[in-house]
C-alpha cells in the first residue's frame, strides 16, 4: 500500500506541481549516469546502485521518470526499487561535496549512512519491477538551476535470493525530464554483486567492528573473527574484545556475535585499558582445532598502543599474545593462554599477529603470520609456528625491516611465502622461506602489487580444492597507491609470480577501511569477509569462474627444477650471465657474475665463477645437477653456441677485464673436456651469439671496452675455427638478441652506453648484397636489451626477459652517485623487467606473442635449447640481485 501511495504522490507532482509551472524554455542538458561498483547489500533498505546527475540550464525544470531494467534477480526476491534525490550533493564519498559524509565516514567507515537519511535523500518513488524485469519510476522532482544528484536503489529479500555469488543486472536504460528523454552519458558497467552486512556500526549497541578474519572449518562452516570496538573505531588502547560469527550455509546467514575474547578489568585497570584485537583466526587441518590469537594490552593509559607498548615480557611493561582455540566447530572457546614468552624478544616493543588467518602447511605445521617492533623502534613482519598442534610455539624473528601486518601461504610444499604490508610505499613486499622464516629471499613480484599501506588478504588454494584443478593464489586489498578504495581480488596461477589484470575482481570501488580475509566456501566459491564501504563488515562470495579467466592452452608450462647446488656460498646466491647450452642431451651452466657480500646499491664488488654444471635427463622427476669441472678462469657475459658433441664458448669477461679466447666444452665418459679455438680477434663481451648450418656469428657487445658495431663469423664447417670481419652494424648495440636463419643474420638491439639509447628496433643482414638494413623489434615496442634467448627445435627464434625500455634509458642518464645509489635500491617491480615471450618466425619475418608470466621478467638470464626442451637459468630479478631458480619451459 505504501509504495501505491508513494506512485500516487509521484504522479501527481508531475501532474500538478511541474507541468504547471515549467516554461517553454526550461531545459536539461544532459544526464551524466553511472552504475556503481559496489556490494549490494541483502535486506538492506538503501543500496546505492545507480546514481545519475542532471545539470539543469534553467530553473524551473523537472525530472519526470527513470525507466530501469532488472535481471537475473527473481521478482519475488526484490522488496522494492526506489528513487531518492540527493539535491546537489552526490550520494558516493568518491563523488560528494558534503563535509558531513566525509567525516562521518572518518569514524564510521562503512557505517556511514547520510545517503539514506531523509534529511539529506528525499524519497522521489519506489516500486517492483514487472515480470520482464522493467520499471517505471515516475518522479516530479523540481531541479535547481546546476547539478541535481539522484540515485537507484535496490532492496532484496536474501532468503529469496537463489545464490549469493551470482552477479545481477540493473540498469537505468533512459531518463526523462522536462518532457522528453534526456541525453545520457553513461559509465560503469551495470553488473553488480550481493553482499551480506555481517557486522555494521550499532550491531549490539557496539560503536565499530574492524579487523576481519575468516576460515572454513573440516565441516564447512565459516567462522569470522573480528575487533569489536565498543565506544570508537579508534585502534588499541581501547575498550575493544574479539568477537565471532559463525555461517553454517555458505555466508548467506551468520548467528548471533560471540564473543571468544574480552580480558575485562585485569589488573584493577577499566575495560578501556585492557583492551584485545587484530586476531588472526587458524584451522588446524589435521585435528580440526580452532586457533585465534590476539594482542592484549594493559593500561598505557590509553594511549596508542603502537607507539606507547613498551619491551619486556609483564602485562604492564608490554602487549601480550594470547591464544584461544575450539574443539567443536567454533560453537566453545577455551580460556586463553599467554604465548608471549614463546614468542617475543625481551627488547623488541609491540609484539603481535598479522591479523587476519593463518595456515596449516602440508607437512600439518601451523603457521600464524606475526609482527613486531625491534629495539631499535623498526618493525619487521614474519612468522610463528607450531610444529606440536599448538602447543608451543616460535620465531626466528622478521623477514623484512619497516614492514607490518602480513598474510602467510604455502606456494609449494615446504616453500611459505610472506606478503607484507611495506611502509616505504613501494608496493607489497614479499619473501620466501624454506626454513621456517631462519632465512628469507625477496620474491621477484615484490613491488608489483599496489597498496596505499594497508593490510591484505592472501590465500593458496591446491589444484585438488579446486574446480579449475589450477594451483591458485588469490590476494586481495585496495587496488590503489592512495586512498583505501577499489578492495579487489586477484589470482595468480604461478604461485604468485604473475599476476594478470583479466584475472581479477572489483568488489567495492568507494572508500573503505579497507582490511580482508579470504577463504574458499567449496571448491568451486572463494568467501571474503571486509571492510566495505556499504557495511563495517561484508561478506561477499565469488565463483572462481568470474575471477580466473585466463586462457593458458597456447602459453608455456614453466616447471622448477632444483638450483644448482653449489659449495661455494657466494655462486650459491644466484648468478647471471652464465655461458649455457647443451652437449647431446645434458645441458651445461657454466660461470656467471654476481655480487655476493655487498649489493650493488651500496658499492659491492662484483664476483665472476668458474663453475662447470651439467644437468641430465631433464624431462626426469628429479634431474640431478653435477659438477663437471671448472673453466680455465672465472667468466661471464660470454656468447656461447651448441654444436654437434661440443658446446664453444668465447669472450666474455672477470675481474681483469674483456677476453678474447674460445673453448669447446665437450664430455667425454661423462667428464669436462676443454679444447682451445683460435681467440676473437676482439675481446667481447655483452654480444650476441647466433647460429645457422654451422656458421657461427657474434654481433655487437663491448669490443676492446668499447660500445661495439663489430659483426664475426666463423665457419666451423671447414675445420679451421677462422673469424673474419663482416660489415658492421649500422649502429653500436650492447646486450643484443641475435638469430640466424635461412642465410640471413638478425640482431635487435641492444643499447648504446655512449650515445645513453636504447633501441626497440634491429637489423637484418644479407649476405648477397652485404648490407645491413633495419627492421622493426618487438611489436609492443620493447627493447631486447638484457633479454634472453635461444632457437626452438622448429627453427624459430624464442625471446625472453630484458629490461624495460623507458626506465633503462632513464638509468643511463642518471648523473651522479646518490641518483645511480637510489635507481639500484627500488623494488623488483620498479623496473619493469619484461615478463611477455616473444616467438620470432623468419619464414614470415614475423613476430607472435607466447604468453605473459612474471617468471620470464629476468635479465641476463641464460636460456639454452636442450634435446628440443628450453631451460633458463638464473639471471636478474632486479639489477645488481640474481636469482638461483632455474625454469624448464614446456612450450606448445
């Protein structure tokens, strides 16, 4: 009946009230319309879902209807769609002009509701939609001369809504005002997603709920844990305990709030000063025990505690971790216990949980992502872990300095990865360990994912928990560098070295707190519990179809294999720059450079290597790494090239300088054999090495310490290892990618330290006329420089890696100590090492991209053809800091 009265009154202003009193004249321009991206919230009376503004040329005007289409919602599932006029104010933070908006948002975040209040929205209609899903929303608003804001909401019956983690359609299709359609210019797509407020600001007469945490337990029920800070939305000290809501259908529904942590008056001190929170919540696999440990802080007069916990281990001196667990699904909780004696340096400041969850590793360890302050005020995130169920727990301490609150995955087995909230604003940082956190890598990808310095959401999801059988890695926060907006969801499906825009998803673009926590609902929905703009705390469910849609069949498979495993502590870091191929079926790494005590930010010096490695049977399970011998001395930046039974290797460079000699590398009875070939008639390095029917070239490199245009060939058909000179390159081209074929010679280039240019073009060399002319590069316009590669088995010419054309050429500009110092410090990511393979076709000059993995974002890797399988090994992951990982490619 109230929504028949409410079309009544509608039409009837338009009848009496703007009919009347509009001039011939009055005129609006145009409706600006934008359908929104955010959770639309189930049971909820106000939903924004879409917002259009109309500027009015004249005043009086007047909107008269909204036309609007629905599907893929049941009509018995909408409650009512509704018209409100905001005036000249929008009704979306990102968008408005009201200081009043912004600042209840401060406090309350989600919570926030002045677009529903009718003293700042005033309802213009509200109806159903017919059974083909449309509506006519008829409203008579008056306009003032400007912009004029009005917005669409929708509300849902959610026990009428078939399946929460299915997208709907609603769509404004025309806006009439003043008579006539008006003009719309439309963005924003109109496919919008359910949520469900699992917590919001006045639930249980609480002030704010913060700090989600959430699991999926052996039975299947969600269990989400939280910070249920009762008088302010302000962090510790405050009163603030650990509350629990627990979904036994999928997040549709959540029972009443428990509260599994509330320490009291301990002490004698209020409740404001023994405040706990930021828990992190755990599901032992094995047992099907439920751990949720939080940071518990007594007195500090409440003052912040992140500033104000001091060291040592007493209540009163610092923040203590305590831990509760349940035995039955989540329903009872234990009384907690201290574990931070087990845990915390007596010098370290505040000590405590990553928040959100953490894991069970394959081997049934349970690892908990922690965060502490050092003694000299620097915090580190890291791990802790329980190896007994639980009962007692350690830390080896942190995995990178000036980070905080982090989330914890096992990549591989063994293998933890350690995504970390990093204060310098560079990105996410991100380490490995295999050793339970004694030592730690810096991940390649650090950098790559965005964050304006918020916590995030991290989940591995094995190929056997999954629909998509893909092992998956899924991460979630607000996808910007400013501003705890757009909280998207991503998936890598290399374990987190590659992470690609079409696989991923924007939840909530407008402003939030911005925390999350991820778990998969079954095999085929991913559940994130967050921080939203819409509600304190939404739940929201995604197919991984909607999220994962990544067409892999035509990219390479990229399989690890064992590093090589070096004695000596200083090759064992990582190298680049080897001299690799093959002799029959083994393949030979042999030198490379690297800086093993000092990095090269700081002035280190740089290590050459002699080491001679060969690696059988690739395609086997486990390929074993042999030491074969040792070059003559240290070399890297050679060329190198694969012959029948002989593998040759010449120039290159060590500590002395350039080289001039040529070796063949051969086996004999399963031993290194060094033959010499006549020397270069140059000493060569950084050139490009290239093959075709037993001609051997090299192009380009530093001849002599120079920037090189030199072109060598030797014809090893004749059996007299002779070089000779052909015309020389048009231009000098350092770290160029060289192939040969068909009787023609191509080089790409390459740079030029003297000229400070760095090409995204080549030359192609005939032989008849012996000209070179020039020829266009990679069809992204990417330099070569740096990049690796090798010829397929099909004749075609494979391209990985190099550096990043822009940022070299700014590299190479750079004036003084202090810029080149800073340039050699960023974040992997920072340098874009290019992560697109790159096909070269010459029987149609032609080039075809293979795939895009982060994997392949390397410089100065070595990539070798073996028995038709591709290997890359080592390399960069950003200058002057190389990786051990060695990849066998399986391409199609």
């Amino acid at each position: 009946m109230r929504a028949v009265l409410t079309y009544l009154r509608s039409v009837m202003l338009l009848a009496a009230g703007c009919l009347s009193v509009l001039p011939a004249a009055a005129s609006t321009s145009r409706a600006e319309l934008y359908h929104t991206r955010v959770p639309v919230i189930l049971d909820k009376t106000h939903n924004v879902v879409a917002e259009f503004c109309l500027e009015a040329e004249d005043s009086p005007s007047c909107l008269d209807a909204v036309e609007i289409r629905i599907e893929g919602v049941a009509p018995e599932a909408i409650r009512a769609v509704r018209l409100l006029y905001t005036g000249t104010m929008s009704a979306m933070l990102s968008r408005t002009t009201s200081y009043a908006m912004r600042d209840e948002f401060r406090w309350l975040g989600g919570g926030q509701r002045l677009y529903a209040d009718p003293a700042y929205a005033v309802e213009q209609a509200v109806g159903r939609p017919d059974a083909d899903g449309r509506l006519r929303l008829v409203s008579g608003q008056r306009l003032v001369k400007g912009r004029n804001w009005f917005y669409v909401s929708l509300e849902a019956d959610g026990s009428k809504v078939s399946e929460l983690s299915e997208p709907f359609r609603l769509e404004i299709v025309q806006v009439e005002a003043d008579g006539r359609p008006v003009e719309t210019i439309a963005s924003g797509q109109p496919l919008h997603r359910w949520g469900v407020a699992v917590r919001q600001h006045g639930d249980d007469g609480v002030y704010a709920y913060r700090i989600p945490g959430l699991v999926t337990t052996p039975q299947g029920t969600l269990l989400g844990v939280y910070d249920v800070r009762h008088r302010t939305s302000l962090d510790l000290q405050e009163d603030i305990d650990v509350g629990l809501s627990r979904s036994t259908d999928g997040g549709r529904t959540w029972e009443p709030m428990r509260i599994i942590l509330d320490m009291g008056c301990r002490g004698g001190l209020p409740e404001a000063q023994n405040g706990i929170g930021d828990p992190s919540i755990l599901v032992d696999e094995s047992t099907g025990e439920i751990f949720v440990v939080a940071a518990w802080t007594h007195g500090l007069g409440n003052d912040r505690a992140w500033t104000a916990v001091g060291n040592g281990f007493e209540p009163i001196e610092t923040a203590q971790l305590m831990l509760v667990s349940s035995r039955d699904d989540g329903q009872t909780w234990s009384e907690p216990r201290n574990l931070t004696r087990q845990i915390k340096r007596a010098d370290w400041y505040f000590t405590l949980q990553g928040p959100g969850r953490g894991i069970t590793m394959h081997d049934g360890t349970l690892v908990f992502p922690i965060q502490y302050i050092d003694s000299l005020r620097i915090p580190h995130a890291g791990i802790m872990y329980s190896r007994d169920h639980g009962a007692t727990w350690q830390t080896y301490g942190g995995a990178r300095s000036n980070t905080t609150e982090s989330q914890v995955a096992e990549i591989a087995p063994g293998r933890l990865m350690l995504n970390m909230r990093d204060n310098r604003r560079t990105g996410r940082a991100v380490s490995t360990t295999v050793d339970m956190g004694r030592t730690w890598l810096e991940h390649p990808s650090t950098g790559f994912l965005r964050e304006p310095v918020c916590m995030a959401s991290l989940l591995a999801v094995p190929a056997s928990g999954n629909v998509l059988r893909r092992d998956l890695l899924l991460f979630a926060n607000p996808d910007t560098t400013k501003g705890r907006s757009h909280l998207t969801v991503k998936a890598s499906l290399d374990g987190g070295d590659t992470w690609l825009t079409r696989n991923s998803l924007l939840l909530d673009e407008e402003e939030n707190w911005g925390y999350s926590c991820l778990t998969m609902v079954d095999d085929e929905t991913v559940g994130i519990l967050y921080e939203s703009s819409r509600a304190q705390l939404v739940f929201q469910a995604v197919k991984l179809r909607d999220l994962v849609r990544d067409s892999t069949a035509s990219m390479p498979v990229w399989r690890e294999l064992s590093a090589i495993p070096s004695t000596d502590a200083g090759f064992a870091r990582g190298v680049s720059a080897s001299l690799s191929g093959s002799v029959g079926n083994r393949l030979i790494v042999a030198g490379g450079a690297n800086f093993p005590e000092t990095p090269a930010a700081e002035g280190g010096e740089k290590r050459f290597y002699d080491e001679v490695w060969i690696l059988s049977d690739i395609r086997s399970k486990h390929p074993v790494w042999r030491l074969a011998g040792h070059l003559p001395e240290p070399a890297a930046y050679g060329m190198a090239w694969s012959l029948p039974g002989e593998m040759v290797v010449a120039g290159g460079a060590n500590a002395r300088g350039a080289m001039r000699r040529v070796l063949s590398l051969g086996l004999r009875g399963g031993k290194l054999r060094l033959r010499p070939r006549p020397d270069l008639p140059l000493a060569v390095e950084q050139g490009a090495a290239a093959q075709d029917a037993g001609m051997l070239y090299l192009a380009g490199g530093l001849a002599d310490g120079e920037p090189s245009c030199e072109v060598l060939a030797c014809d090893t058909r004749d059996g007299r290892w002779m070089w000779q000179r052909l015309t020389p390159l048009p231009e000098p081209f350092v770290q160029p990618v060289a192939f040969a074929a068909r009787g023609r010679l191509y080089v790409w280039g390459g740079f030029d330290p003297e000229r400070r240019r760095v090409a995204d073009y080549g030359y192609r060399y005939d032989p008849a006329t012996k000209r070179w002319s020039r020829i266009p590069g990679l069809p992204d316009g990417g330099t070569m420089t740096g990049s690796s590669a090798t010829s397929l088995s099909d004749g075609r010419l494979l391209v990985v890696g190099g550096v990043d054309r822009e940022i070299f050429s700014d590299a190479l500009r750079l004036g003084d100590d202090a810029a080149r110092r800073n340039y050699l410090s960023q974040p992997p990511a920072a340098y874009r090492f290019r992560s697109r393979i790159w096909i070269f076709d010459p029987g149609t000059e032609s080039w075809s991209e293979a795939g895009v993995s982060g994997r392949s974002a390397r410089a100065g890797a070595a990539l070798a053809t073996v028995g038709g399988e591709v290997v890359m090994s080592g390399g960069e992951t950003r200058p002057g800091v190389r990786t051990t990982q060695i990849w066998h490619l399986l391409m199609d």
